[in-house]
C-alpha cells in the first residue's frame, strides 16, 4: 500500500515537473521520498533555487508562504492546509506596527517563523542558522526588535551583546524538554553531547553543550568524533540523524518533543497535493514584494567564519 503510494507519488512529481521539499522535521517516510530536506534557510534556498514548476511543501505554512514570496512564478502546494505554526500565529502586522511606533529609530528582525504580512514590515528575516550573523550585519548602534521568538531572540541578544528588544512569542513544541529532562538524560549518558535548539528556553539552552538549528545539527553530528548525543529538538531529526550516523546513538531530550503541526504531512495528503493542486499557497502580490526584501537581505547574508 505504502510502497504504491510512494510510486504514484514519484511518477506524479515527473509528470508534473515537481520538487518536494521537506523540513527536517517532518515525518521519516516523508523525509525519506523528498528531494530535498534541510533546515528552515535551506529549504528556503533550495526553494528559490530548484527549476521545479511545483513546489510541494512538507513543512507548515510559513515555510510554503516563504517559498511562494521567494518563487512567485512556481505553484506551491502545502498538503496539509492546517499545518499552521502557532509561534508564527504569536504576532500580527497590527501588532509590529504598534511596536514599530514604540520604537521608530529601531531595526526589525523577524524569525522567519512569521505570517507573511508581519515579513512585509519587517527590515530583515531570519533564521535560526543566521540570526545572530544577520544581527551582527546591522549597525552597531542601531536597536533591534526582535519578534516573534523570545528565546532565539535572547540567545541571540546573548551571542551578539546587542539593544534587542524581544517580543514574548515561543514555540510550545520547545517547551515540552525541561531543564531538569535534560540534566537527568545527562546524568545517565555522561559521554553525550547535547545538542539544543536556540527555540528552546534559556534553562535548557542552559545544560546543553551546542546551540544548533537542525541543519548544523546534522553536520555537526556527521564531523564529530563522538558517538552520543542528546538532541533537545523536535524528534523528527532523529530520523535522518540515525539514518546517517547509523554507528551513532541519539537520545531525545524529551519523548515529547513533537510537533503536531510538522506530523500533519502524510504520504497520502502528498498524493492528493500532486493530484488535485491542494493546497495552492499563495500571497499577495503586494505583501510579497515587500515581505521578499526581508527575505532577500536574510538569504545573502552568509555565514561568518
Ligand atoms: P530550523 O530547521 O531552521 O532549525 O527551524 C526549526 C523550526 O522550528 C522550524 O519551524
Ligand atoms: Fe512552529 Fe515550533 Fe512547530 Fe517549528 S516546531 S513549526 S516553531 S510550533
């Protein structure tokens, strides 16, 4: 059943001249048939790069917006129209404009976990592979908004020392691993090493020996020499972590870091997205020119060092 699925799948993606791209953590059978999988600023590179006609977007939906404003003349499908993310449902464009009222002589920097009308308004993106270099690009004496994220808005203030002023939106899915998770799963594992996403809280960024998005993660993983490593992150990398690294051992921070959103993409919603063009995501032509500045400026930036 699984095996005819994945083949209509590929046949359809030829036929229609499709690039399926995944994020990292996305379901291991979706990962597993995508052409390209990768952290938020990869796919969203790939997405601009590929020559695909259709983009099917296994992510949530300000990842299919970011390629739509990145790709206007490609079709982009999100098979699942509900797959949202509640940390970019944190802030509205009304409500940065307020703040930018606040703050007039500021520079916004907005998480690319974002809807794409709070990008329009915003000066720079950002992901968490680039935060801080995006930062670092920005005049010194210039203050900073950060939104929507707290937490990678506060490591960020921590790694660059900057005037951030940081909005109070977070992911619920980094919530679930506590400190107290982490240090105990330490304890048991002394030889690993604990690898933290900068979406988690400051406590647990805290106990952890690296701060990582999920693409440096897997390189990171694939040049060390150890074998053992505590991944406070959603546990769908651990798919592709072990997948890689098959002589390496992963223990998740928590058995609770899902997140539902990302595990709403199945094989099947895939197929009916090639069939039936469900669901076309598209942004305004207006919002799009002004959302894809931001982006532009956060995809030249490259990293330093
Ligand atoms: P990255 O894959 O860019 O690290 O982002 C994590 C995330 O939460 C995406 O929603
Ligand atoms: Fe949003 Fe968090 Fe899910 Fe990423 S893991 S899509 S930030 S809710």
């Amino acid at each position: 059943m699984t095996q005819a699925i994945i083949e209509k799948i590929n046949k359809l993606k030829k036929e229609r001249n499709a690039c399926l791209l995944a994020h990292n953590y996305q379901p291991g059978e979706i990962q597993d048939i995508a052409d390209f999988t990768g952290d938020s600023l990869e796919l969203s590179r790939k997405a601009s790069s590929c020559d695909a006609d259709i983009i099917v977007f296994c992510g949530v939906l300000f990842m299919a917006e970011t390629a739509s404003i990145l790709s206007p003349q490609k079709t982009v499908l999100l098979p699942d129209k509900d797959a949202g993310c509640p940390m970019a449902d944190m802030i509205t464009a009304a409500q940065l404009a307020e703040l930018k009222q606040k703050y007039p002589d500021a520079v916004v920097v907005c998480y690319v976990n974002s809807p794409a009308e709070v990008k329009a308004i915003s000066d720079y993106c950002c992901t968490s592979s680039n935060a801080v270099d995006v930062v670092n690009s920005i005049d010194a004496d210039r203050q900073i908004l950060f939104v929507p994220d707290k937490n990678l808005g506060q490591f960020t203030k921590e790694k660059t020392g900057r005037d951030i002023v940081l909005w109070p939106g977070y992911c619920p899915t980094h919530i679930f691993a506590t400190a107290e998770d982490v240090k105990k799963i330490r304890t048991e594992h002394p030889d690993a090493v604990t690898l933290a996403h900068p979406e988690c809280p400051g406590p647990v960024r805290a106990c952890a020996d690296e701060h990582l998005s999920t693409g440096q993660m897997l390189k990171f993983v694939k040049n060390s020499d150890k074998t053992e490593f505590i991944i406070a992150t959603e546990i769908g990398i651990i798919h592709t972590l072990k997948k890689e690294n098959p002589e390496k051992t992963f223990y998740p921070a928590s058995e609770k870091f899902i997140c539902p959103n990302m595990k709403k993409i199945t094989l099947e919603k895939v197929l009916f997205a090639l069939e039936d063009n469900k669901y076309v995501i598209k942004v305004p032509d207006d919002v799009a020119a002004r959302a894809r500045k931001a982006l532009d400026r956060m995809v030249a930036i490259l990293p330093k060092g």
